[in-house]
C-alpha cells in the first residue's frame, strides 16, 4: 500500500491567462504521444462558455506534423484547484469514443510562463514554458518541484525543440490523431 502524500496542486488558476501556445519541455514517455516526437507544443483556447478550454497538441515525426484536439474542464466546478479533466475523441477513425485524463497543474510561476503538470497516479508528468527554451536553473527547480510530489524524476526526458519552431503549415502531411495508433506499434 503507498503511503505518497496527496499532491499539491495550484489554486486559483487564472484560466484566461493559462491560455496560449506552451512548449513541452520536458516529460515522462507516453504510450499516447509518439517516440520521437519533437517541437511539441499544446495550444490552449478559452471557449465562448468561459468554462471550457479547447486543446490543440501537435508534434512533429520525420518533418511531418501530427495532431489531436481536445476539450478541457474543470473536474469540480465548485473547486478552486487546478485540477482539469481532458477528453480526446480516439481513435481517429473512430472519433466516437471519448478518453479521458486528468491534467493536474502542479505549479505555475507567477508571471505564467513556465509549469509542472502531472496526474495523480503520477506516470505523466509535464514541464511546460512558453517558448521552446528554458533555462536550466528552472528546469532545474521545476525538476525539484516533480521530486517533492512523489515523481520519480529519472523518467523525465528533454523533448527536442527548434530554435524556430514550426508553423502548422509545415510538414504538409498532417495526421490527425495518427500518433495514438502509431504510439500503440511503437513509432
């Protein structure tokens, strides 16, 4: 039986400002994102109800991008924590069935443009910034943040990211939700 502490999570998250491009940094190997993955990026927008938040992940394989939309929402509505539900129509030929997961943001910096993102049966861990870069000093410290929640921080590996990140027009072939079958045959 583990005896890991209940994970902190931010409160009060400023929602309309949450919102926008971030970088992944870094993270924890997903069977639902591609192994070689690079440029990866989520986009964040608010919906016209202010209660719900479109989700836009892209990566880029083999100069070719690949992407999957979502929708976020606050698991308790009646809570203050940023605990947030994502739910994925996959698979892509499919897009009927629904999956689910929990996006737990861990901390946020004051000026919002670098967080640890996580879950609570911490196998997904995220460290996000709003460009492509960030310095080793806060990865660093978001690494130690990771640490104190209970993660086992050795998984965490560095997504490669361009000094100039692509625009959604290039890598003309997009695959709309192919990663989730590609990630299943181990691409």
């Amino acid at each position: 039986m583990s005896t890991e502490k209940p994970m902190e999570v931010v409160r009060n998250l400023d929602v309309p400002r949450y919102m926008g491009r971030w970088y992944e940094i870094a993270s924890f190997p997903a069977l639902f994102q591609p192994k070689k993955g690079e440029n990866t990026r989520a986009t964040y927008t608010l919906k016209e109800d202010g209660a719900t938040v479109g989700v836009l992940n892209e990566t880029w394989s083999d100069g070719k991008r690949s992407f999957i939309e979502g929708i976020a929402y606050k698991a308790d509505p009646e809570s203050d924590e940023a605990k947030l539900k994502v739910k994925f129509k996959v698979p892509p030929i499919l897009p009927v069935f629904p999956v689910t997961g929990d996006y737990w943001v861990l901390y946020i910096d004051p000026e919002y443009q670098h967080a640890l993102i996580g879950q609570p049966s911490r196998k997904y861990l995220w460290i996000l910034c709003r460009s492509p870069r960030m310095d080793q000093e806060v990865f660093d410290g978001l690494v130690e943040k990771a640490k104190a929640q209970g993660y086992d921080v050795s998984k965490l590996h560095k997504t490669p990211q361009s000094d100039t990140p692509p625009e959604a027009e290039q890598g003309a072939q997009d695959k709309k939700g192919v990663w989730w079958i590609k990630s299943l045959l181990g691409k």
